[in-house]
C-alpha cells in the first residue's frame, strides 16, 4: 500500500486525503523524506535554495483576538502593551537596508485603537521615504479586523492599502483551517477558515501574491491538518496566488494553552507530506525560528528549497520560548553545507543574487532583535491623530 | 535514477548482514544526499537493535561543587564535569562522587585530562588512570579520538588499567575527517574490543563558522554504518537538544546520553526531563528503555 502510494506520488499523481492520511500515519520518515525531496528536486532542479533578508516586525501587541496559543498579545489596555511610532518604524527600515534588506514583515494585533488611516498613513510614509522599499504586510485576520473595525468590505480595505502601499500579504493566522479547531484555540472569532480563505481570494484576484501557513500541534488531529493542506490547495488551483507554505509548531511557553511542542520528528514529516499535498506550491519554507538552525537545514532534504528570512527582529515565536538567531552568514553556510545554492529573493521568490555579505561587510547579528527596548513603554506622538475606540485607548489620547 | 539504484545495492548488502568497506563509506560521505546515508543507518541499527532505544539519566557536577546537592537520587550515574589542575583535586572529587553515587557507576574527564594531570605529577598516565579507577571512577567521559595520536595505544591502556565499555568520541574535528576516524575506531574495536559506544559529540558551535545538522546527522550516521562492530552509538541530549537528538535517532543511533535527572527551570527545580525524552523516542517510532551508567538495562 504505501509503496504503491510512493510510486503514485513519485509519478506526480496528486494525492487525496485518505492517501495523504495513509502516508504520514505509515510511512517510514526517510521515505516521506525522499518522496518530499523528489518533489522538490522536480520542482527545483537546479539545488538552488533562497532566502530574503527582511525584518519580521510587530507594530503593536494589543489585540482583542486572544487565541489561546499566543504568548505575545496583551490586552487593551495592559501596561506592558505599545504601538510603534512611524520613526521607530523608519530606524528598523534603515537597520533593515545596512544589511542588505528591502522588506517588512509587518504584522501586529488586533489593535483597536488604530483605524484604518493609520495604516494608509504608515504605509504612504513607508513608501515616501522609501520608493523602493516592499511592504509584506497584515495577514487575513488583520484585514478582517481593519474591515470590521472601520465597517469597510475586505475588497475595499485591500485596495486601499494597496493604494496606500502594500504590496503583498503574509499567510500568518491560518493556524489550521477547520472551525472544530479553531474554536478550541479561541481564534473563530477573528477569522474562520473560510473566512481566512475568503480574504486570500480577495487577495489574489486583487493580484496580491501572498504566503500560506500551518501552525500544527496543538488539538488537531491528523485529518485536520489535512484538511487544512487541502483547502490550500484547492484555493492555489482557483487563483495561484500563493508564492510559498511554512509551517510550524505550537510552541507553549508563556501560553494560555501551555503543554508540550511537537517533536522535531513531526515536523520534518508534517513538512515532507506538506510538500507531498501541496503540489501546485512552488516553494516551502524551513522554520528554523522555530526548529533550530539544525533541524531547520535538515529540512532542506524533507522537501524545503527556501530557509525563509533572517528575520532580524522577532518577537511572537521569542514570547513562547524560542529563541533561535540566524543570520545571513550562518543561513548561507547551512545551505552550502546541505549541497545547495544559496540565492538571495525577494518576497516574490525573484532571485536578487548572491549572497550580500560577499558582496560588502555586513555586521555579524548573534541575536535577533525586540519591537522595543524592555520597559520602553513611549507612546507615539502621532498616535493622537487617530481616533481610539477603546475606553482605554481614549484615556490614553487625553493624556497625551 | 542511477544514484538509488547504488543505494539500493548498499542496502541490499546492508540488510544480509554485509560490513560496508572503507571505499562505500568514503563514497556515501562524500554524497550531500543525506536521506540515503541515513535509511542505510537506520536499516543497521534496526538490524542491531530493532526499535529500542536506550537512554540515561546522568548527574553532572562540576569537580569542585558539592556532590550531595547535585545528584538527584534519579540519576543512574554520577559524571565529574570539568578539568581540576591537580591529580588530588580529581581524586578527592571522584571520591565524594563515589560516595554519593554509591551502587552507581561514576564516570568523568576526558583522555587529555589524564595525560594533563600525568604531565604535572610528573608520573604516567597508567600510574593517574590507577589512581582514579581507584577512587571509583568507572568511566572516563571522554575519549576523543580526533585529539590523540596513537588511539590503540590508549584503548590498550585502559584496558590494563581495568577501564571497561570504553566511549569513544569525536569532539571538534569538521566532518569530512570523521569517517577516516569512525573506520579506525571499527579496526581499533576489531583489535582489540572492549568499545561499547562512540559518540560523535556536536561540533563547538563558533559563531564565525557554526556547525550544521547536516554535519551532526552525518556524522551519527556514518559512525553506525562504519563501526558495526561497536554495540551503541550516542548521541548527548544535551549537546544535541531534544530536537536534534531525535532526529539522529533516525540516522543510527540507538542511545541518549546525558539525560538530566533535574534541572533547574525557570519556577523551581524540576523532575527529569523523563517524560519529553520518552515521547521524543517513541514519536520518531522507537520504543524507550532506561538503562544504567554500566549499559545495564533497568525493568520498569
């Protein structure tokens, strides 16, 4: 049975559920591993493997949303809870582009005490002061909560933002698309799967490309988190929208949810039958931020051919006790020592060149770095420009 | 696909029970498909152990704290962490290491440890090893065999000295020189026995050239597939993490090291980290033993 399935998949056969199911319930690893890897090889064939030198930033850590599984989020209204200034923003943008960077990841909570002129204003300004510089901004949730809090439609929202300057969208807050789950981990209310879904339609017809993302481990099982493959792939048959998948594990610490991270084992296997489901995805991602820089560079034999970003900043992943650093000499070496190519990308995997810190000298980063300072509690001047909606957000504004 | 059909070959070869010559395992080395090397390894170690998978749980003390506070009673073997400058110094520690382990197996320093305390008592390291198996040191930690000359000459050595199931390591040396060592390590237990286990240890992470999982992978894999003669390759839970650790056990090896028996977490002094290291193992497919400091399988 899982020989005959091996030899389908190697033929290219797309699989179904009950197969893929089949496959990572009996499957030995170094089979899902090499399956993965002729994929990849496929699909790749020149062992070139890239990454984006971006920085991973989270404008603010309030949000309503509270999913159980975040350690990162605080409160409305929480002392320890900030929203980043636009020139804090600038300094990042500039730190960004000293080592060879041209990108955010610019992500945040679910504040609601930003309206959406907020966003238009820091993405006008963003792209002012920098024309060249790229926004990958506000995965679906973010934009349902922009929709919902300005009373916008999600079409509407995107194109203005888009308007506004931004240019493509991450795939965070898929968790695992299936309402049974996403009840228990308290995150149906800022996005149901289809809804995620819906707003990544949106997306694309827009012609936005966006990344897709699996956080696995928590209270799914099995089927679930095929399910979730498979509805990314039926929505990549309908628009093609998607550059890349990554996923990852729950991790704990710090959580409402709190238990045990999955092994090391399950995520090498979640990734090959990732590769496996997902045929009509150009390019997977390792986690290293999440897995280590070992595990992560082992995953370029399971089916991987990107090492993701250098990431520079990261602070949700750091929240739930990770704390792995790589930088662009250490990802370049991971990649040359697993016999590959390493290409520097750019958010739409165009292949920018060579690596940069052989290009120019380019400080050493043994440690990524936070939104703010610890106890950097400043609230932004320009922030009272903007109309709060909470009880404590008002408070704030007034006493400004 | 010519390249699976050489592995096929090797695996047929593997799985009749057929050691792999020098020339196959330079080439398998050489190659960066790292799945094959390791389906090759798993298919030895399964052929050697099944699916079991041995761990245990070690007390590390550093040889100038005090034993009573660190050893859990948990622990299966008492370790000397660090290098004392004084022959006294190490005896002294071994002895209250020995006491506190009691029925327990102590083991501690590294061979350069024990040519370093010869060198400065201007004595031998036969009269040193006497010295400390006489205090009740059982096992020397480290036996690094990328960081001595004559490698039969210390086996040889610590078989008259009364040292058994000897661990042979590989510390810092980059992987392309592991295979030549892991092979002389098979000829070595060939010669003359008494190897239990190596433990190809991570590389010293240095930030300006880091070591990789491939490396480490490789190198678990490679030391199984060279050395069948060897009962046990290690791999240090510690030193690796539990990730890697449990990644490796898919490349060949069959034995955690240096599980804590308690450490200290960021709200109090916990268990051992028992329960993640059984789940670890049996999540990669494998079934969990606890064995003792002598290799002794320990019923539950």
């Amino acid at each position: 049975m899982i020989d005959e399935l091996a030899s389908k998949v190697l033929d290219g056969s797309r699989v179904t559920a009950d197969e893929a199911l089949a496959l990572y319930r009996r499957a030995p690893t170094h089979l899902l591993g090499r399956l993965a890897d002729a994929i990849r090889a496929r699909r790749h064939p020149d062992r070139i493997v890239t990454y984006i030198i971006d920085r991973n930033v989270n404008y603010t850590n309030v949000c309503v949303a509270r999913c159980n599984f975040c350690a990162f989020y605080r409160p409305v209204g929480s002392s320890d809870g900030y929203v980043l200034g636009f020139e804090e923003i600038f300094r990042k943008i500039d730190e960004t582009i000293a080592v060879g960077g041209g990108q955010l990841l610019l992500q945040g909570g679910h504040n609601p005490d930003l309206p959406i002129a907020w966003y238009e204003d820091l993405f006008r300004a963003v792209k002012a002061r920098y024309p060249e510089f790229k926004l990958h901004a506000l995965s679906p949730p973010e934009v349902l909560h922009i929709s919902r809090m300005n009373r916008v439609a999600v079409p509407e929202v995107i194109a203005r933002l888009v308007a506004a300057g931004l240019d493509s969208i991450p795939g965070g807050g898929a968790e695992i698309l299936v309402d049974r789950v996403r009840k228990l981990l308290n995150c149906y209310g800022k996005a149901t799967a289809d809804q995620w879904l819906d707003v990544m339609r949106e997306a694309h017809r827009a012609g936005l490309r966006s990344t897709a993302t699996m956080m696995y481990g928590t209270v799914e099982t099995d089927e679930e988190r095929i399910e979730h493959l498979i509805r990314l792939r039926d929505l990549q048959d309908e628009t093609g929208g998607f550059t890349a998948f990554i996923t990852w594990s729950f991790q704990p610490d710090h959580t409402e949810r709190g238990g045990v991270e999955a092994t090391g084992v399950d995520y090498l296997r979640t990734l090959a039958l990732a590769r496996i489901v997902l045929d009509n995805f150009e390019n997977l991602q390792a986690s290293w931020v999440t897995q280590g820089g070992k595990v992560g560079q082992l995953s370029l034999a399971f089916g991987a051919n990107d090492m993701g970003s250098v990431m520079i900043e990261e602070n949700v992943v750091r929240a739930a006790g990770a704390s792995y650093c790589m930088d662009e000499v250490e990802i370049v070496t991971n990649i040359e020592d697993a016999g590959f190519i390493p290409k520097r990308r750019n958010m739409h995997y165009e292949v920018l060149g060579d690596p940069i810190f052989r290009e120019r000298d380019v400080p050493r980063m043994l440690a990524l770095a936070t939104a703010r300072a610890e106890g950097d509690t400043s609230v932004p001047d320009e922030l009272r420009q903007y109309l709060a909606r909470s009880r404590a957000g008002k408070q704030l504004r007034l006493a400004q | 696909m010519t390249a699976l059909s050489i592995f096929d070959l090797l695996l047929e070869r593997v799985t009749a029970g057929e050691r792999l010559t020098a020339d196959d395992i330079a080439q398998l080395a050489a190659t960066p498909d790292i799945l094959s090397i390791g389906m090759l390894a798993d298919a030895l170690r399964r052929q050697m152990h099944g699916t079991a998978v041995t761990y245990v749980r070690v007390a590390s003390c550093s040889y100038d704290r005090s034993f009573a506070d660190a050893v859990s009673p948990v622990a299966r073997e008492v370790r000397v962490t660090g290098s004392p400058s004084t022959l006294a110094d190490a005896l002294s520690a071994v002895r209250s290491a020995k006491e506190v382990a009691g029925e327990r197996s102590v083991s501690g320093f590294s061979w350069l440890d024990v040519l370093r305390l010869a060198a400065g008592e201007g004595s031998t390291a036969a009269r040193v090893l006497a010295e400390l198996r006489t205090a009740g040191l059982e096992a020397l930690a480290e036996i690094p065999l990328d960081a001595v000359e004559d490698e039969a000459a210390v086996v040889e050595e610590l078989h008259r000295a009364g040292f058994e199931r000897l661990r042979l390591t590989i510390a810092s040396a980059h992987a392309s020189a592991h295979t030549a060592r892991m092979l002389r390590a098979a000829a070595l237990q060939d010669r003359l026995g008494g190897i239990q286990a190596i433990g190809p240890l991570p590389m010293v992470l240095d930030p300006m050239r880091p070591t990789t999982g491939y490396d480490d992978a490789k190198a678990v894999a490679i030391a199984r597939l060279a050395a069948p003669n060897v009962a046990t390759i290690q791999v240090d839970w510690q030193r690796y993490g539990p990730k890697l650790a449990q990644v490796a056990l898919t490349f060949g090896a069959d034995d955690l090291d240096n599980v804590t028996a308690s450490d200290e977490a960021p709200d109090g002094r916990r268990r051992a980290p028992l329960e993640e290291v059984r789940r670890n193992i049996e999540a990669a497919g494998f079934s969990a033993a606890e064995r003792d400091g002598r290799f002794n399988l320990i019923s539950r």
